[in-house]
C-alpha cells in the first residue's frame, strides 16, 4: 500500500520530535494535519461514520 505525502511528513516529524528536534507544539501541528489527511482517506474509501446523536428535551 502505498504512503501519502502526509504520512510519510508526518512519520519524519515524529522521528525529529523523539529524537529531541522538535517541541511538542509543533508535533501537534503534524498530528492534526494528519488526522485530516486520514479522515479525507477513509471519505475517499466510503467509510461511513458514524452519526452524532442529539438529545432535545
């Protein structure tokens, strides 16, 4: 299976954060840029999610 662009960003940045490199703040931003390229993948695959539920009294 072949790797994103962001993925393999994101595997180098979290290879300079445990290494020291890089503060964690910055590795936050990676990680949220990362979340959303997941996401994206698995709308691109149909991946159905699931609903938020809404209670009104």
């Amino acid at each position: 299976m072949k790797k994103s662009i962001l993925q393999v960003i994101h595997e180098s940045a979290k290879g300079l954060f445990d290494i020291g490199l890089m503060d964690a703040k910055t590795m936050r931003s990676f990680d949220a840029m990362r979340a959303i390229d997941v996401g994206l993948d698995s709308l691109k695959k149909g991946t159905k999610f699931p609903q938020k539920t809404v209670m009104i009294d």
